[in-house]
C-alpha cells in the first residue's frame, strides 16, 4: 500500500468573482497540513499522503477535502479544523461529523 | 456518493532535468480522459470525476494515475492505455494488470 490515506485539497483558482477553494487560502492550508503530518511523522510510505489537487467540482461548498480512500468529504475554515482532521480521522480513523460536506 | 471512482493524473512539473509527470504529457493526457469520460457519459455525480493532481510522489514511475477508492496506480504511455482503464476498470470494474504500477 502507497499510502493508508490520501488527502486531496483543492486548489483551484477560477476567475474572478466566482467561488473557488484557491481564494479562500487552499494553497496555503495544503502546505500546513503536509508540515502537520510531517512533524506528526504520519508521512512516508504507508502513511498519509497530503496533495493538491485541480477543481474537485464542488466550488459552492468549499474549501474542501477529500479523504481517500473512504471518500469522506471535509470543508474547513481554520488551522483548528485541520488539525481535527488529522488528529481524528487520519490517526484514529473516526469521521468529523461537524465538517462533513452535507 | 459523490462520485463511484476518482481518478487522479499526476501532472506535477518539477525541475529540469527530473522525472516527472508533467514532462510525459500527462495534463493532456488527464484532458484527454476528461473528454473520453465526457463522451461516454459517465461523467456527473455518482459517476466518473478525472482530476488533475499535485505530485503523487511516485515521480519515477511515472506518469502515474490513481483511482479511487480502491486505491489502484497505474502507469500508462498512450491514449489506448487510458481507453483500457476506462473501458476495464471504469466501467466493467477490473484491474488492468498490466499497467499496474509495480
């Protein structure tokens, strides 16, 4: 197994004035939550694997996450979200109910 | 479910002189899978979603795709790669061996 979970940001950028994850810090929520999983020592192979990602298609809903391989959904808005994130699903396997895209 | 199987090109460029995805044509290959997807209706939610995606991290198999949920890498050199894992894994739901990243 490459990883035991993938983790998808979205990351797009759409024109101006039209909703999108880019705008609302994705790049940069992508890069603490690799550093994050990094320092946790959760990264490597047979561990979490954090990537960018290109429209994920649910632009009104974002910014969103994907968790691989279960196909759990996640929106966020700060640090405190991803850090629950981590610390609930990718190291003790249970879903955010509170984050979950509806 | 927002999509039966999500399906991730590596199409990350990295320095010159590195493997990489990008290098091997691999966002026109993911827009090519995007279309052919399209084309054959599976598109939609519930359906097929084709994405592009930030280093895999597997740079020196690539080019690399990665289907989701089950968690399946592939390689590929051609269109009638993708064909095969769109026509076997996509739609019939069998793992195309032999592109198998090993």
């Amino acid at each position: 197994m490459f990883c035991k979970y993938h983790v998808f940001f979205c990351c797009n950028q759409r024109e101006a004035g039209e909703p999108c994850c880019a705008r609302l810090g994705a790049q940069k929520m992508r890069d603490y939550a690799k550093q994050r999983i990094k320092t946790l020592g959760l990264n490597g192979e047979g561990g979490v694997r954090i990537n960018s990602a290109g429209c994920l298609g649910r632009c009104e809903k974002g910014p969103v996450v994907v968790v691989y391989p279960e196909g759990v959904w996640y929106t966020w808005i700060d640090e405190e979200d991803i850090d629950e994130i981590i610390e609930q699903h990718l190291q003790q396997g249970n879903v955010v109910e509170r984050l979950l895209v509806k």
